[in-house]
C-alpha cells in the first residue's frame, strides 16, 4: 500500500482499488514520509473511507486539509462514547463529518 499524501505525521491518505482515498491514522504513520512510500501496515491504528452515500464532490483530502488532528482525536471519542451508550455501530466514516462540524464550530 501506497501512500497518496501526507496529510499530518498521523495521518496520511491512500488509495483503493477504485481509487476513493481512505485515510489512515497511528502514531507517526506519516513521519519524514512522501507520497508513493510504502506505508508500514503495523503503525495503522485506524481505517476511514467516504461511502458512496456521502458526499462524492468532496474529497477526502480536501476535507482534511484544514482540520487537526486534535478534532479527529475528539471526534472518534464522540463516536466511540456513542457507539457504547446507544449499543450500535456508527460507520467510520462519520468521524470526516463530526471532525468537520467541530472545526467549523470552533473557528
């Protein structure tokens, strides 16, 4: 697997067969790393994808280009806390959204 951009040490951005971007966050995931570098499948802590019931104009890349990591961090505690108190499964996706909704909150 590839790296297709560097979006934070964290975090960076791949690609799938069909080329939607997922992204990928661990620690350090995207360290002293460029586009095309292998990405080391052993620092990935957490997977995330747009389904095609999401917003397709939008990139993920471009969705997380101004957001920290920090909304992120937050966000998959949001949905994570939800997930145990309503007894669901909440798809990965919504973490993009929530973090996207706290950022804009709080600029």
């Amino acid at each position: 697997m590839e790296i297709f951009k560097v979006i934070i040490n964290n975090i960076v951005i791949t690609l799938d067969q069909n080329n939607p971007e997922i992204i990928l966050m661990g620690r350090g995931l995207g360290f002293k790393q460029q586009s095309r570098n292998n990405i080391d499948e052993n620092l990935i802590e957490k997977r995330f994808s747009l389904s095609s019931s999401d917003n397709e104009e939008s990139s993920v890349s471009q969705l997380l280009s101004n957001i920290s990591l920090e909304y992120i961090r937050v966000a998959n505690k949001i949905l994570n806390y939800a997930e145990e108190i309503f007894n669901t499964n909440i798809s990965d996706s919504k973490i993009i959204s929530l973090s996207d909704h706290i950022h804009s909150a709080l600029e």
